[in-house]
C-alpha cells in the first residue's frame, strides 16, 4: 500500500537502520559547511567595520567571543546542525545607552526553519496533512522531526486565522483605491462545495503599489456574493474607486452598480478574448487574433473603435455571436483608454490577480471546511504568493 510515510521495517526501503542515504549526507554536509562559512564571513565582515573603535584603554570593542550553543536548523536540504560565531560588542547607542548587539541577517536567533520549509508547512496542511502527520512525514524527508510537532502546527494555524480575521476587518479608510482588479478563483483545497470560489478584489493605490483589498469565499456568478463583499469593504470606510476591471461573466458588475455606482466598468480583455475565439473555427483564430489585437492595442480610443468596426464587418456576417461578444460590450472593453496611457496595458486585463491562480493543485478527494478563506489564508498571505507592492507600474 501507497503510505506517505515509508515502512520501519529492516531491509525495507527508506527503513531506519541506522543508515542513510549517502547523497543526503554529502548535501547536508556540503550545507553545513557553506553555512558555517558565511556566518564566518558575516562576523569577520562585522569586526572589521568597526575595528577602529577602542576603549580607554585601547582595547577593542567589538571582538570575536567563541561559538553559541549548536542547533539544528530544517533546510530545503534537510536538517543541519550550525555552530553560530558568537560577537562580544561593548558599544553602547548614544541615544539610547544600551549596548550593540550583533545580530546575524544569515540565521537570525532561535531560527529552527529556513523561509523555504515555513512555506512549505501550510501548503502541506491545505493539501489536507492534518497536524499528526507533519512528525512522521517530514521527519523522513528532512531528516529530523525538530520543530514540527502538533502543537507546533495547531499553533500556526490558529496565527494564521488570527492574521485573516485582522485582514478582514481592518479599516480602508485611510486608503484610496484608485483602481480595483476582481475575480473569483477556484483553488479546490480542503473545499465542501465544489463551485464555491475565492472571491478576490486587489486595488491599487494612487501612489502605484499594489495590494490585497479583500478576500471571502463564495460564488463567482452569484452578484449577492459580491454584493457582501463589497458592502463589507465600504462599511469599513473603502471609498469607490476610479474604474474596476474584471471578466464579464461575474457577478461582480450588478454588485458594484449597486454599492460603487459611480465606478466605470472596464471588461478584461484576456478573458473576452477567450470568449470570441470560442466562438470562431480554429482555422479563423491567427486573424482573428490578430484583429482583436488592433482594438485592444490601438494608439487611442477612437482608433481602437475603427478597429472594432472592421472587426464587425470582418466576422459579423458569418459568425454573429463572436463580434456580438465585442460590440454588445464595446463601451466597457475600451474604457482604459479614457485614462493615461501608461496605466493602459495594466487596466485592460485582470493579471494582477494571474498570481493566485497558480495555487495548489487540486485535490477533490479532501473534504473541507465551510471557512474557505481562512483555510486558504496560509497560501495566499506567503511571501511567494501575494502581489507585489511597488512605487511604480
């Protein structure tokens, strides 16, 4: 039988005889000794800054003082133990007259885990490994079961609910979401009902960085899902944003009528795309592409328009459905371009929100929780996953 964990038995493989993979032992050993060199190099480079400090008496005041007590750190490449340098540093801050200390930006103190293995752990436990298997699972494959035990991982769930319900009712009012980008994503982990989805919303400031507005489970046609959302936001002091873009087919659009009416509606033109195409032969496709590209891409509005007529007279007689797909929504597919062109390419599409597509795999046979968005905070508030915020586009 399949187990995720391998049997202890003699002369199976993976048994725990007392012997271990070679190769493992020469990349933990390779590791050990890479890591041991640059927190060498860390401490020597710290020394020598500040070497020409001196006491009274001309001694130095920042020198080497032997080693900290050994601990085992869980890495990518399993479980290394590390024998940190240790710094005696008599400075003293001027300010505040408390002494200087040293602190390392490799391992930082009481460190057990690497960034890379704290990702890993809820990505594992959205994959449905429930807390009393981390031990055994883990412990195979990095070589050591410090830091993973039970509580350990109960402890980071229960962090990770309290950081969501903090997200979810944290005052906008202090923010202005000049631009909104929404849609809802289907990340199937640990999930009842299999159509409900991830409603999610990122805007984006008027100083040009980027971030997550909000996040509620529900379903992605259904305009009362959005509605909720959306209310909740401006109950919470969001102000209407400028223009909001997203796919045609939400629900999102009769909920934002309703609660930001004064928002312009600019339709995603990666989706819309997708639709036209559906609707045309495969042989039609490279032209139609092509034509689709002169609207989207067009140097203004009105050029933009020329190019949806030609597009009309190109496809509308023999395939009414697909330059219906662009001229019944023509208005809100070319709103971007009433805003300047530099923020075009980013407006006529919904890819700030790609990001949380490339999820955990599915996995149906998981049975879930009814909070859909607290189980799937862990993923999507890691540093690998979350949109990244810059001062400019």
């Amino acid at each position: 039988m399949l187990t995720v964990v391998p049997d202890d038995r003699p002369g199976q493989p993976g048994a725990k005889d007392g012997s271990s993979s070679l190769i493992d032992e020469i990349v933990r050993e390779g590791a050990r000794r890479m890591l041991a060199e640059a927190l060498q190099a860390e401490v020597d480079a710290y020394i020598a800054a500040f070497a020409a400090g001196r006491d009274e008496n001309g001694r130095r005041l920042v020198v080497r003082n032997g080693y900290h007590q050994s601990r085992e750190v869980l890495t990518s490449a399993g479980a290394v133990v590390v024998t940190a340098p240790r710094v005696n540093d008599k400075r003293t801050d001027p300010d505040s007259g408390e002494r200087q200390r040293f602190s390392s930006a490799i391992l930082p103190a009481w460190a057990r885990k690497t960034p890379k293995v704290t990702e890993v752990l809820p990505l594992l436990y959205l994959h449905g490994l429930s807390s009393g298997d981390f031990v055994p699972a883990l412990g195979q494959f990095l070589g050591s079961s410090a830091g993973l035990s039970g509580p350990v991982i109960t402890k980071l769930t229960e962090t990770w609910q309290a950081e969501q319900r903090a997200f979810a009712s944290r005052d906008l009012s202090q923010v202005d979401y000049v631009y909104v980008w929404a849609d809802g994503i289907h990340v199937n982990i640990r999930l009842e009902e299999h159509k409900l989805c991830l409603l999610v919303m990122i805007g984006v400031r008027a100083d040009g960085r980027k971030e997550l507005i909000a996040l509620a489970d529900g379903y992605r046609e259904s305009t009362e899902s959005w509605a909720d959302l959306l209310r909740d936001c401006k109950r919470r002091g969001m102000r209407a944003p400028v223009l909001a873009a997203g796919d045609g087919a939400l629900g999102f659009w009769g909920a934002l009528r309703e609660v930001f009416p004064e928002t312009v509606e600019q339709r995603c033109w990666f989706h819309k795309s997708a639709n036209v195409l559906a609707a045309l032969p495969r042989s039609a496709h490279p032209a139609a592409k092509k034509a689709l590209a002169e609207i989207w891409g067009a140097e203004d509005k009105d050029h933009a328009r020329a190019a949806a007529n030609a597009f009309d007279a190109a496809y509308g007689a023999k395939f009414p459905k697909a330059a219906a797909k662009i001229t019944d929504d023509l208005d809100q597919l070319l709103a971007f371009y009433d805003y300047p062109c530099e923020h075009w390419v980013h407006l006529r599409t919904t890819n700030p929100i790609v990001n949380f597509r490339h999820g955990p795999a599915q996995n149906e046979s998981h049975q879930g929780a009814p909070d859909r968005e607290r189980r799937a905070w862990p993923w999507l508030s890691s540093s690998s996953r979350q949109p990244k915020a810059t001062g400019a586009w």
